[in-house]
C-alpha cells in the first residue's frame, strides 16, 4: 500500500529508486513487492523502467458506488449543464478530508482550474468542498479546521467561525458560492446530490471566470437535482 500510495497528480511515473525514496523500503524489498504488484497488474514498466499505476486498479475503482455508478447517472446532466453554461463542470464526493473529483467536463478557454479528475479540493475552500463539509457531521468540522485553515488566496476563509456561518448558509440555502478562495478570477457554484435517504452523497458545481456565475445557480441547483432522481432521491 505505501507503494501504491507514492504515486500522486504530481508525481504519476516513478522509477525504482525514487520508490525507494519515498516508501522508506529497502532496495531489494521494493523490487520485490513491486514486481508482483506488476505481475498483478496494480502497476506497469514503461519502456523507460519507470512504473506506472496499472488498469487492474482502474477496474476495481469502476466497482465504487460512488464511482462509476454515480458518474453514469450524473454524465447525461453534466452535459447538458456544460452546454447551457460552456463553463468548467465536477462532480466530487467526500474522501476522508477532502472533495475527491471523480468527473469532470472542462471548456476550452474557461478560467484555469487547479481541480481535475481524480484530484482532491480542500473542504473550505471549494465550492464541492462546502456544500459536502456542510452535510457532514461536527466531528468532521472539527478535523477539518483543528489544524488551521490553509489560505489559498487573500478571499479563502480561514476563521473557523466564519467557515461555520458559511456552511450554515449553505444548508439554508442548499448551495455553496464561492469567489476566489480557491484561485485568482475563479469563482464557483455548487449544489449537492442526495440519495434515497436525503443523505448528500456528491456535489455539483460549476467554476468559470465572471463574478456572475453566481446567477447560474437555479441550474446547478436543478441538475444536482436531477441527478439525485436519477440515484432514487
């Protein structure tokens, strides 16, 4: 596990060596383990020597219910939702401390976003973030802001107390709008996604670059909603 886990957005190719930096293993130790994660398939040699996360992984993610599952049922809307605004649209659901984004439709020339799929959003800072911190219980609350909040641009929220009256607006409302916490000229909207039990599962939101894009929310709002129908909300 400590293997697999060295390989990051950042760093997705690793040589041997390198493995061998991060894992703390022993040279011989992590050829070994290394070589029946590859006869396995969670890893691939390129041609280079270096290693690579394999598709056996990729499959197995597949079988997440939170994966794939809601990825089929939200594609069809997120659609839509990305031709009606030509804006950046994601879907991330809550992972331990972090908004995990498991789809995104990107427009060409939209504002550049730090987000991409399979990469992770901090909680307070995002769009996703709040409106899954929002739903989540006062120990999660607790984990998020206990270490301090990072400050990602001169507009993030780093008072806990005014994180707090933020995610009460968010609950009140059922969206979160978010303007330039994250990156410079982004600004953002997102709404969640329930499941039968009116439990928030995902959130939906769209990013883009005019400090409008608040006034898109009735149609994030409607297609996270219609998503949720489409999960038997």
């Amino acid at each position: 596990m400590a293997i697999l886990d060295a390989f990051t957005q950042e760093h997705p190719e690793l040589p041997l060596a390198q493995i061998c930096r991060l894992t703390g293993l022993r040279h011989a130790t992590a050829h070994r383990l290394v070589g029946e994660l590859t006869a396995w398939g969670a890893l691939e040699r390129l041609p280079s020597g270096s290693y690579v996360i394999g598709l056996r992984l990729w499959e197995l993610g597949t079988l997440n219910p939170r994966g794939l599952p809601l990825r089929v049922r939200a594609m069809p809307i997120m659609e839509d939702l990305h031709a009606a605004t030509r804006q950046h649209v994601q879907l991330a659901v809550l992972d331990g401390t972090d908004a995990l984004v498991v789809e995104k439709i990107s427009a060409a020339g939209a504002v550049p976003v730090v987000s991409q799929v399979g990469g992770r959003l901090p909680l307070h800072a995002s769009a996703v973030g709040q409106v899954l911190l929002a739903h989540a219980g006062e120990d999660l609350f607790t984990e998020v802001v206990r270490d301090g909040l990072a400050r990602f641009t001169p507009r993030t929220v780093t008072d806990p107390a005014t994180l707090r009256l933020t995610l009460a607006e968010c609950r009140r409302t059922g969206v979160a709008v978010v303007r330039e916490e994250m990156s410079g000229d982004a600004y953002s909207v997102a709404a969640p996604i329930t499941d039968t039990k009116g439990r928030a599962v995902a959130a939906l939101s769209v990013v883009g670059a005019d400090a409008r894009t608040h006034l898109l929310v009735p149609a994030v709002v409607l297609a996270g909603r219609g998503i949720s129908r489409g999960l038997g909300a």
